[in-house]
C-alpha cells in the first residue's frame, strides 16, 4: 500500500501584539542527503530570535520562515487577509 504524504508541512504564526505573522514551512522527508533550495521565499529565520533550532537539521525536518504577505501573494492566496 503506497501513502502520499505532503512535501511540506507549515502553520501561519501571528503576534497578535504587532500584527506581524510568519509562515514556518518543514521539509517532510526523511530521507534527504542535502538541505533543499528554498523555492519558496525569502528565508527569514535568522531574523527570529525564537527560532532557536537547527533549521538544516535533515533528521528533524529542514525549515524556512517566509513573510506570509510573500507567500499569499506568490503561493498561498487562499490565505485570509487576518493571517497576515
């Protein structure tokens, strides 16, 4: 039997104390050699003083933070003008 799963796994995070949020995408294969090119966005992890793990732990999940008013306008624009 085969499963399909999803490339990515994401969530919008929002700070309801400035209004900004961020989209933190997680590479969902374990099975990686090298850490994928971010196709997605501009990468903004390093900008996040919370976002204190690895971000190109292959075993853990490679991760990308994008400005979610990037990814509505280039990938998600189904997203709710409340998550930006």
């Amino acid at each position: 039997m085969y499963c399909a799963v999803d490339r990515f796994t994401w969530k919008v995070i929002k700070d309801p104390d400035t209004s900004s949020s961020v989209t933190i995408f997680v590479v969902n294969n374990p099975h990686l050699d090298v850490v994928p090119k971010n196709d997605l966005c501009t990468d903004i992890c390093s900008e996040l003083s919370w976002v204190t793990w690895d971000i190109a732990d292959i075993r853990k999940g490679v991760t990308f933070c994008c400005n979610t008013r990037e990814l509505k306008d280039k990938i998600l624009p189904f997203l709710p003008n409340e998550a930006l």
